[in-house]
C-alpha cells in the first residue's frame, strides 16, 4: 500500500463505511467547536527549523512507565472501533504489536477482552469506565489482569455521556425500534464491502465485555440505553482507592483538562494522566489538548507520566504535543479511519508513514532523540 496521509485513510473510511458508524467514529458533541480546535491548535504551532546539526541516527524509541515503546505513540481506546472491520480490535493489537507501540483495549469494544488476549502475543492495556455496577466492574478488572493487561487506562471524563448530535441524525442513537434498525440496515446496505465482511463474515456482533450485563438486549440502541443508565454519575478521587484495591498495575487517568485536576492526580498517587477532551465528544467548547497541555506539564512536573491526545494528523503533531510537555501520544480516530480503509496491513502503513513523519520533523529541527523534543522546537508566539 503507498504512502498516505492519516486525512486520506479518513475519507477512504467515510466511502466503506455506514453512515452511522462513520459519523459516530468521526464525530463530537453539540456543534464539534472542541473536535475542531484540537486539529487547529496544533497546526498554528509553528517548529523551529534548524540548519547545520548532526541528525545522523535519529531514535524514535522512548520508555513509559517502564515499558519500551518502539514509536512515542499508542492506540487509543475506542469504543465500537472492532465494528469497522471483521473482529477489528484483534487486527488492531496485531498491528500495534508489529509497530512496538501498546494497544489500549475500551470497555465498550466489539471484542472481548479474551478474544484480544488470544490474538495477541505481548500484554495490551485496558480502558475502564466507572459503572454502578461494582461487582461487574470487579469481575471485569479481574478479567483483564487475567488476559495479562499490563496498565489500567481509567477514563474520567465520562460520569455521564455527551450529546452527540451526529448519532441522532445518522439513526444511530434515538432511533429505537424496527424503524431505527431498517434505517441502519439500508446503510449497510449502501456499502456491500462492510456488510459482507464485518456484517456477515463478521459475526458475532455485540460487546463482548459488557455482554453479561446486556444480556439478550444486544442492538445499538441496547447499547446507547445501558451507557446512559449505567455511568456513574456519583464518581469521584475516593474511587481510586477502590480501584487501587482492584487492581495491581499502573494507573493512568484519561481525561484531564485541568492542571488543579492533575495536581490531585498525583497527590493521589495515580502513575499518569492522559491529557485529553475525549476526543470533542465530551463537552464541547473545552479548549483543546495542545492548548491545555503545557500547563498541566508545569503543574505536575516529574510526579507522574504526562501522555495527551487530540486532533493528531501527522508525525509532526506527535512532535508538537511532545514539545508542548507530553512523554507520549495516544492515536484515536487515526488508527479507525486506517483500519476501516484496509484492516492491519492499513494500520501498520499508517503507524509506518507517521514514524517517517515524525523523523523528517526531528531531523529538520535538528533532534536525534525523542527525550530531546522539548519547548525549544517551537517557535515562541
């Protein structure tokens, strides 16, 4: 496959895809000012070019939280994700092995955890959300540290869910019933090559790690209806403490926005945050994540591991959050929109171009090494 942009797999995936799972993948909240902002504040930070400099040998390899990453970057968690392609999180965390980054596994994924465990070789992460639910979110824990999940991605910014107004207009959310479901259906209808291969070939559909809580209740609107019921709205510092109790490994928080938010992280003895807007699917009108980033950075210093995400396109925008204070960058719809264009070998190819991205930015501002990307790439303002 030749090299293409992340902005090309995007629109090769709204061709292959329905409609509603286009738009729920690519979408954000209310008007999407915050889905907008996190793609435009990273492309008005200008770099500095440097001339003259030895950048022979450059190393896209970091460690974080005591794990060796082969880029600086790592597959976010996306809920639904497996549904844009025949059992997609397991070809996702084939390709992320391939590419030597981490795979983060959502609670709301089309494959269950075993079923990822199963196809992977080296251990992924996990994705929780608070649900009231707490004996299941203790057999669900367990289940993850049973399939060798080697970090817990707790995400907080999510007590309850956005308004997503893209799902409503698509017939993906409140549109309950035969009429919700014929509407859908001739979406996947207007794409053949979804529906034989993820439709059909695909089988079975579901959330295979909230499946015991749905029960026979399997549809989308099934599932839209349980997150609205189910977060928990009530969550707050004291339930690190329970999940600390639950759960052995590194801790990181995904969501913060706020430095006072991530001053009590770490006073909270959390191993990382994940600066993030959720991707503006949250609230919306929330500064982007290269906009809060910097202060959160400064607030918190080395008392824990700051990763952020948010509108990434290129390479050099994993440059950019990098120099903003980030020590890693979480792809979201990125590794989708690959995944639906092509499956694994699209996922890899584009984890490939974007590692040669971010070595031609390295080398025309004159760094060797990814602990060397700091503030002074960018221009100041």
């Amino acid at each position: 496959m030749k090299a293409i942009s992340i902005g090309d797999y995007r629109e090769l995936a709204r061709r292959r895809l329905p409609r509603f799972l286009f738009d729920y993948i690519d979408g954000g909240s209310f008007s999407e000012e915050t889905l907008r902002r996190n793609v435009g504040e990273l492309q008005t930070l200008a770099l500095r070019q440097r001339v003259l400099r030895d950048v022979s040998g450059a190393d896209l390899s970091t460690t974080v939280l005591g794990q060796s990453w082969q880029l600086p970057v790592a597959l976010a968690p996306i809920g639904l994700g497996g549904l844009v392609a025949r059992r997609g999180e397991t070809q996702a965390v084939r390709a992320a092995e391939t590419a030597g980054i981490p795979f983060i596994l959502s609670t709301v994924a089309a494959c269950p955890i075993e079923e990822v465990a199963a196809a992977a070789t080296q251990p992924f992460w996990f994705q929780l959300y608070m649900i009231r639910d707490r004996a299941f979110m203790r057999d669900l824990l367990a289940r993850a540290s049973a399939a060798r999940c080697s970090t817990l991605v707790f995400t907080v910014d999510m007590p309850v869910p956005g308004t997503r107004y893209r799902d409503y207009h698509s017939g993906l959310a409140g549109a309950a019933g035969l009429g919700g479901q014929l509407r859908r259906v001739a979406q996947a209808l207007g794409r053949p090559r979804w529906a034989w291969d993820v439709g059909l070939l695909g089988r079975p559909h579901g959330l295979g790690n909230i499946a015991p809580l749905l029960g026979d209740n399997t549809g989308l609107e099934d599932f839209f209806a349980w997150m609205r019921g189910n977060f928990d709205p009530q969550i707050g510092w004291r339930d690190l403490d329970w999940i600390r109790a639950e759960w052995k490994g590194p801790i990181v928080l995904k969501g913060v926005l706020d430095a006072e938010d991530a001053r009590e992280a770490a006073a909270n003895g959390v191993d990382g945050i994940i600066v993030s807007n959720h991707g503006g699917r949250q609230l919306d009108g929330v500064p982007a994540s290269a906009l809060a980033l910097p202060e959160i950075a400064a607030a918190v210093g080395d008392k824990l591991t700051v990763l952020a995400d948010g509108g990434v396109r290129s390479g050099l925008d994993v440059l950019r959050l990098l120099a903003l204070g980030a020590r890693g960058v979480l792809l979201g719809r990125a590794w989708v929109w690959a995944l639906a264009a092509g499956g694994q070998p699209a996922v890899e190819q584009m984890l490939s171009q974007l590692a040669a991205e971010l070595r031609v930015a390295m080398a025309l501002t004159g760094v060797r090494r990814i602990a060397d990307i700091d503030s002074s790439v960018l221009l100041r303002k």
